[in-house]
C-alpha cells in the first residue's frame, strides 16, 4: 500500500521548466511521470509511449473512432494519479470539475489555453495544471482528441 499518492507527488514539480528528454536540467512530460513513480517505488520505462504500451497497472484503450463521449465517460470513472496517454504525451489526471477533466502534466505547447488553466495563455510551458480538452496538442489537435489510454498504476 503506498503511503504517499502519486498525484500528490506530482505537484512537487509544480512550475518547474519543461526540457525535453532532460535537457536543460529539466523534465519533459514521461521524465516527470517516470520520477513521480520512482518516488513511491514504481518504476516505469523511459518514454511516454513505453509507459502507455507497458503491462504496468491497468489500461483503458481507446480506438481511433472511440467518441468524445466515451472518453469522457472513461475520464469520469478515472481516479486522481491515473495516467492519461495521448500521442507523444504523458499527463496525470487530478479528477473532474464542472464536467472538464484536469491534468497535471510537463508540456512544451500550451499556447492558446486561458482562464482557468492558470495564466498560460501567452505560452507557458513547463510542470502546469490545465484543462485537458483545450489542450492543444503539437500536431494541431488537442492531447484530448489523440487520447489512446487511461492507465491505473496504484
């Protein structure tokens, strides 16, 4: 039984810079899951897509046709330090509020959120709490569309 929750862990990290693959002294978004983990004895591979295809835990996938509804429905059941795995990403969930899903994650592409995400909207990136469904992914869609699979380690 762990003693300390991995979402609260996480929020060890709270505003520290985003660096991808580590660089510059810093995390990128599966580096911070992966050092969450390790903190409370788990221990997950190295990328976003090794830690989303692993064994570990239990894993909820999506289809590439699954609805918005749908995975809003799997969100609604997810618990608080359940990991959510969209392409090329890694974001802890913190739970549902006012019918939007919430995430801690280390993200380099938060240009276009506002309000209630926190002051991100000239750009910020780095350890941040946002929104997940406006969350604009590299690709031109949000982290939400792309989501693949909710993972439950604890």
């Amino acid at each position: 039984m762990l003693h300390t929750h991995p979402h609260q862990q996480a929020f060890k990290f709270l505003g520290e810079p985003y660096g991808w693959g580590h660089s510059l002294n810093a995390r990128d978004c599966s580096g911070m899951i992966l050092e969450v983990f390790k903190s409370v004895g788990i221990r997950l591979p190295r990328n976003s897509a090794q830690q989303g295809g692993s064994p570990i835990g239990r894993t909820v996938r999506f289809a590439a046709d699954t609805t918005a509804g749908d995975k809003l429905a799997a969100l609604a059941a997810a618990r608080p330090g359940d990991l959510l795995y969209a392409d090329g990403h890694v974001m802890m969930f913190l739970g549902c509020e006012d019918g939007e899903a919430w995430v801690i994650h280390d993200t380099s592409n938060t240009g276009g959120l506002d309000g209630r995400a926190g002051q991100v909207a000239g750009g910020s990136k780095g350890v941040l709490v946002t929104p997940l469904t406006p969350a604009p992914a590299p690709g031109g869609e949000t982290y939400f569309e792309t989501l693949y699979a909710i993972k439950t380690i604890q």
